[in-house]
C-alpha cells in the first residue's frame, strides 16, 4: 500500500481507500484491502519548502489502518501537510 495525502484529500494512491481526519495535523490512513498482520513495514515523509515541518511519525497501526501525524518544528503543534506513505507487508 501507499498513499499520497493532505489533510483527507488523496493525491493518489494504492490499497488506500480513505483518509480520516481525527484532528489539525493527525491522520488515519485506511485500508481498501485489511493487511494479513499488524507487522507490516512503513515509512512516512513530508515536505514544506518552509523547512517548518517535524515528521511525519507513525502513531499507531493495526490490520485496517494506520494513524500519521505531523507537526511544526516551531512549536510542536500538529500541522496538515502533504504526506507521502508506504507499507509493506502480507
């Protein structure tokens, strides 16, 4: 699976089905097709030409969904911005 996203909005994406939105910069990716365990592998990345950006970091996953979120390096508040993810596994 892989996903590009801001906020809930999907860029593009494979075995991604939606975006949840739980809060201003925390994010749950869903599955379109579960995962055979919670052991998967995954990476996530951002980008702001700002440089203002710390993370992205994975905050819990399970078979269904994992949750993501980012935050300003100023102040460590949560901010949405662009997110690129990629998980594999069974």
């Amino acid at each position: 699976a892989w996903c590009n996203y801001n906020d809930t909005t999907i860029n593009d994406s494979h075995n991604v089905s939606s975006m949840t939105d739980v809060e201003t910069g925390v994010s749950w990716a869903n599955f379109g097709t579960n995962m055979a365990n919670g052991s998967y592998a995954m990476s996530a990345s951002t980008y702001s030409g700002t440089c203002v950006r710390h993370g992205p970091y994975i905050m819990s996953k399970s078979t269904s969904q994992v949750k993501v979120l980012s935050l300003l390096e100023t102040n460590c508040n949560y901010a949405d911005s662009s997110v690129d993810i990629i998980i594999f596994g069974d």
